[in-house]
C-alpha cells in the first residue's frame, strides 16, 4: 500500500528508525489493514471505536500485551503521519491509550564531528555545493528534512538570514541562520540553473530534492567523512538543538526554533545535553 510506503520511508529517514523497527511498524500495519478490508472498513474514515474492536480481536486471538501495545503505537504513529501530510482530516487514534515504552534519546553529534561532515563535502562540482548548502542551513536552522527540500524563495531572506517556516499544523515561525548558512547559500545560488522552479534546492533535472534521494547524498558524505554513527538527516536537527542547549541557550528559544507546540518536546535535549555532560565530566575530570 502506498500510504504504508511513504510512512516507513519517513520514519526510516527522517525519524530515523532502524529497519527492523520499520520492518515491525510494516507487520502491524498489514495486520491491521487486512482485518479493516475483511471487515469492509475503510481506514481513512475508521472510528475510534472500530479502531478499538480492532484491538480487542487481537486479544481475544491470544495477542500478547506486549504486541498489543506495539499495535497501538504502529496505528497512533501511522495516523498521527498521514494528518501531517494532509492525507488524512482528522486523526482517529487521539483518545487511544495504551502502555508506550520510554523512547530512546536519539543520536547527536559532537562539535568535531557536524565540522567533519560539513568540510568534507568536496565543492568540486554544483552538486556538491549544493549540498553543502543544504547541510549548512539544515545545521544552522534544524529544520526538519521536509521543511528544508520544500524551502522556496518566498520564505527566504538571505540578506537578513532567516527563513519562514510553515511546520506541523500549517504553524508559522521564523527561523535564523548564520553567515556561513548565508556564504554557502549564496556559493550554491550562484551557480544554480536559472530555471522558473520555486524551490531552491534542484536536482540535476531541476527537479525539487527528494527526501530519499538527500538521505543517500547525507550517507556518501557521512561515509567520506570517516564518522561511524548512524547519521540522517534528522541527526543534524538533533544536533543543533542540543548544541544550542549545551551552550546555554534558552529551551523555550529552542522549543521555537524547532517549532515544537509544546515544551515536553523539546525537553529530551535536556537529557542529551545533561548525558554529554557526565560523559565530558567522566572522561576528563580526574575524579570522574
């Protein structure tokens, strides 16, 4: 099914999941839309109540709580997915309750290793520096993926280096990014195609980037660069906030920036932040 497609491709690239992880979310999900079509059920228009009957089948078939649990999270994660993209109006899993295990703080990288990414992109052709321009402004701004290969001119100021975001919910905000955004920005604008196309990140055939396709450029140059760790996009947005939290900015400046509707968001770079701590203080402290 393509919705399905296009909600593993999101949660493998832009939240970052492993394949295993997607791989259980893709079994839920064909259970759960195999019992819908038996039942004649249409999932863009289920009910919480049809959703529930749903999980009560799957307990009376012997389901273990456990994978109960994991179902609910599948379907909550699935729909919350498909009102973001406006494939759906309204989302039916908003009342579903259910045991959610503790999420795992999610990778980052350290000063080095984002200024080891960044100047091991060669700038020897247009395609590289254009994705130095991307990484760039992904790094200065952390926006999400999506926002960042849908940015247009219209929502960019380069001269006052900012751009205007419409995240989750159509939610406006403005969000500031550095000189070296802003030299590298205007490197790529120099020598990008002069074509009518509103979106300024181009492929080859002046065609907007696709996430997938700058998910697999952010894998060549991670893999260049020498660094091991499990880098997605979604690794700079994460970076970003914690680096500016870990310097001692504001978590509601934060919470801004990353367009986050509520504070307990943002707050798991608190955690990180408090975890690199100790890490720095053990590694470097001699009573560490």
């Amino acid at each position: 099914m393509q919705r399905v497609d296009n909600f593993i491709s999101y949660i493998l690239i832009e939240k970052g999941l492993s394949k295993n992880t997607a791989l259980a979310y893709r079994t839920d999900l064909n259970t759960y839309l195999k019992f819908l079509e038996e039942k004649k059920i249409n999932y863009e228009t289920i009910t919480h109540l049809e959703i529930t009957d749903f999980l009560w089948h799957l307990q009376q078939s012997g389901s273990k709580p456990t994978s109960v649990y994991r179902m609910i999270e599948s379907i909550r994660q699935f729909y919350k997915f498909l009102v973001a993209e406006n494939f759906i109006k309204t989302d039916p899993t908003i009342n579903l309750t259910g045991n959610k295990l503790p999420e795992a703080l999610p990778d980052i990288l350290t000063n080095e290793e984002v200024t080891k990414l960044l100047n091991s992109v060669s700038e020897s052709d247009n395609l590289s520096i254009r994705n130095r321009a991307m990484l760039e402004l992904l790094y200065a701004t952390g926006l999400r993926v999506s926002e960042l290969i849908s940015l247009k001119f219209s929502n960019i100021d380069i001269e006052e280096c900012y751009v205007k975001i419409f995240g989750k919910g159509n939610k406006e905000r403005l969000v500031p990014f550095g000189q070296k955004a802003q030299l590298y920005l205007k490197r790529y604008l120099r020598i990008r195609k002069n074509t009518k196309s509103e979106f300024i990140f181009l492929t080859r055939l002046n065609k907007p980037i696709s996430r997938i396709e700058f998910w697999r450029q952010l894998k060549q140059i991670a893999l260049k660069a020498g660094i091991m760790k499990n880098i997605i996009p979604h690794t700079l947005r994460h970076s970003f906030a914690t680096h500016l939290l870990t310097g001692g900015a504001d978590i509601r400046f934060v919470q801004e920036m990353l367009g986050h509707s509520s504070i307990s968001t943002t707050q798991i770079y608190t955690h990180v932040s408090q975890q690199r701590l100790k890490e720095q203080h053990k590694k470097f402290h001699p009573r560490g």
